[in-house]
C-alpha cells in the first residue's frame, strides 16, 4: 500500500486508517470470490467420485446377488454309462445284463436349511449395505474437517498479510521518526524484525495450504495439484444441541456402524440356527433308465426289456461329536462375539458424542468471547497505543506487542470456529441421521 508521505502527520493518520480497515478480520464482510468451493459442494462431489466408496458400494451389489444363490438347491447330477459289457467281445447283444445308462440325481436338504443359508446370506448383503452407509458418513465428516481446516488456513493467511501491511506502516512510521530526530533506530529494527517473523509465518501456512488441498483433492478424486478455492464468507452463526441423552437414542436407531453389528448378530443367528439342523440328515433322490439289445433265450425268445432303477440315499452324521456339535460350538461364539462387538461399538460411539459436544460448546463458546470481547478489545488497545504512540506517549515496542496480540486473537478467532465446524462434523458422524440440532 502507497504511503502517504506529506509530513509525520499524515502518515501516522494514514496508518490509523489501515488499521481500522485492516483488523477487522473477525467481523467485517469480505468479498467472496468466484468459482469457489463452499463444503456442500465439495461433500457431494466426494460422494460422487470417491473410489474407496464405489468399492464398497459394488461390493454390496455383489453380496446382494448371494441370497438367492444360497437359497437354492444344489444343482442336479446327469449321470451317463456303460453296465456289463463283455471284455472279449464287447457286443451289447452278448450278454442279458449289458446296458447303456442314463440316470439323474438330485440332493434335497434337510427342510429348513435353504431358507436359514438364504437368511444369513442376506444379513451379510444388508451388513454390506450398512458399511456403505457408515463409510459415506465417515467421508462426509473427513471433507468437512479438512475443508474447515482449508478455510482456517485462508483466513490465517489473510490475516498475516493484512497484518504485514500494517507492520510495513509502522516501519515507514518508525523511519519517519528516527529521520526526524523523534525515534530511534532499534524501533525500525524492531518492526522489521516482527515483519520477517510474518513472512515465516506465511510461508509455513501456504506448504500447510498445499498439503491441505491435495489431501480434500484426494477425497474428491481429483488430481493432487488441482486448484481448491474456497469462498471467503460463510455462515458463522453456531446452533444450539440437543440434549446427549437424545443424541445418544439417535445413535442406537440411526448410526449405520451399530445397524450393521447388529445386522452381523442376526447372520450369525441364523448360522446357529443352520448348524443345529445340521445333525439332521440331507437326502438324494435319483433314477437310472437302462437301455439293452439282444433277444431273451427260449422259450420267450423276445427282445430284452430296458432296466429303470430308483435310488434314496441319507447323508447320515456319524461324526457329530466332531463336527456338527464343534460347529454349533463355534456358531454359538460367533454369536456372543457378535454381541460383545456391539456392545463396546456402543460405548466407543456414546464417548465420540460426549466428546464432539464437549469440543463443540467449548469452541463455540470461545467464538464468541473472541468475536463480542477479546478482539474488539484488542483493536481498541491497538488504536489506543497508536494514538499515544503518535504524541510520543507510548513506546514503539507496546505498540507492536499490542498488534501482534491482536493478530493472534485473530487466529484464534478463526482457529475456534474452524473446530467448532469440525465438531459439528464429527457429531453428526457419531449420531448418523436425525436432527441434532434444537
């Protein structure tokens, strides 16, 4: 920024003016830039293109094709051969029990195993569903968290050099007076001093920025070095919650992770069911069509009939002890550790809500004692040192301790709002759906 160089004056009011347009950082509107990215639209482009949840969607649609399979009967067996054939001549004719066969075969098992196989088959297509579910909650909440980190960054950004114009003011401010024989020559070090410290500070935040944009760009499925341009207003208003012990009934109804353990119980439910029936026996039905030459000896001395055989077989479970009674064994432990799973899930997810209210209310209460105390106070003192500094009733240092204090202020200002968004995003994963707002 030019400085207005018409006496000592005019640039210590020209300074006063910067600043009074400058620190407003907190609370002044700023002008939103074109083609950005506000987070609705950066969630749903994730939820679009974001190949780790394509897998799992098509991975679903795979399950889903299961059940049927599952609940069908086993396929039949068509059984072609040869009976009896002489070795010395292999005539057909030369012996009454030569045949050609053809048979059938088809396995039954026991009533009620389909039905329990078909069952447990579409609880693990409905778990699957589940998991999808939980993942898309899962990556909603990562791009709102790193989307909220991006903007925090931007407004740290604008800050610093919002604060590095100033520091340059003062620079002049302090040249002007040393010239004039009303300052010394440590002050204009001073402010030089402040103003590298700055410029380290953007440098930090703009590698902080790149790696922020090439992780949101990876969510997106988009290149790693794509542009990420972010609006500079957004709405900073903080709703009121509801109560934990509403958010926690939510959670056990909505969120997909408990749906999907529970979904999980009742698979391996059935899977016991199926493992008791297993002591009951599977049955195979077949029959053979037999096909013969030749005539019968005399006295009917006709042509020989055809044979049909008719077969029942019993798969019988001679090894019980060892294997059907193991597996109703196993079956049953895999029902407990279902049970236990869900249980700890349930728990884990009723200590994520309490802390995302914790770490919400304490964010949004810092918001607002930054955003109504802290930082109009600090840019009254900024103004007041200023001023003094003017008629030489305060000393350059107190002046940029005062606006490097304000400064921080203002990242902190950013910084609270920046996690009271991502907590927002983080309850809002641990509840699943439903209103978590009064």
């Amino acid at each position: 920024m030019k400085v207005i160089r018409d006496g000592f004056g005019g640039i210590l009011w020209s300074s006063v003016l910067v600043l009074v347009a400058g620190v407003n950082a907190a609370s002044g509107a700023e002008p939103v830039a074109l083609e950005t990215l506000s987070v609705d639209a950066v969630v749903a482009k994730a939820v679009r293109d974001n190949p780790s949840l394509a897998e799992m969607q098509t991975r679903y649609e795979a399950l889903s094709e299961v059940p049927s399979q599952a609940g069908s009967l086993p396929d039949p067996i068509v059984n072609v051969g040869a009976a009896n054939f002489p070795l010395d001549t292999f005539a057909r004719a030369q012996e009454p029990m030569t045949q050609l066969n053809l048979g059938v075969s088809q396995a039954f098992p026991f009533p009620g195993k389909l039905a329990l196989r078909e069952e447990a088959a579409e609880h693990d297509a409905k778990a699957a569903e589940h998991s999808v579910d939980e993942a898309r909650l899962q990556l909603v909440r990562k791009v709102k968290n790193k989307w909220w980190q991006l903007y925090y960054v931007d407004r740290a950004l604008e800050t610093v050099k919002q604060n590095q114009t100033l520091l340059e003011q003062f620079i002049e401010v302090a040249k002007t007076k040393y010239e004039t024989g009303k300052g010394l020559q440590q002050d204009v070090l001073l402010a030089q001093l402040e103003l590298s410290k700055l410029l380290d500070r953007e440098i930090q935040l703009d590698g902080i920025r790149r790696q922020q944009a090439i992780q949101l760009n990876i969510l997106m499925d988009d290149t790693p070095e794509a542009s990420v341009t972010l609006p500079t207003e957004v709405e900073r208003a903080l709703p009121v919650l509801v109560s934990e012990r509403a958010l926690y009934e939510q959670a056990n109804g909505a969120r997909p992770l408990l749906r999907q353990l529970e979904t999980n119980i009742a698979a391996a439910q059935a899977r016991l069911d199926l493992a008791k029936r297993e002591y009951y026996p599977d049955f195979t039905v077949g029959m053979t069509y037999g096909n013969r030459t030749g005539m019968n000896p005399m006295p009917r001395a006709d042509g020989r009939a055809d044979f049909i055989s008719v077969m029942v077989g019993v798969k019988v479970p001679f090894y019980a002890g060892r294997k059907q009674s193991r597996a109703v064994v196993q079956r049953g432990l895999d029902v407990q550790t279902g049970r236990y799973a869900l249980q700890d899930e349930r728990a884990l997810v009723r200590g994520a809500i309490a802390t995302a209210v914790t770490d919400y209310e304490r964010a949004k209460q810092q918001l607002l004692l930054f955003e109504k105390g802290i930082v109009p106070q600090a840019e009254q003192t900024v103004k007041s040192m200023l001023a003094g500094y003017q008629v030489s009733e305060v000393d350059f240092l107190n002046l940029v301790r005062s606006q490097i204090t304000l400064f921080n202020y203002q990242l902190q200002y950013w910084e609270a709002l920046s996690e009271a968004k991502q907590a927002l995003a983080q309850l809002e994963a641990a509840v699943g759906e439903g209103k978590i707002y009064e």
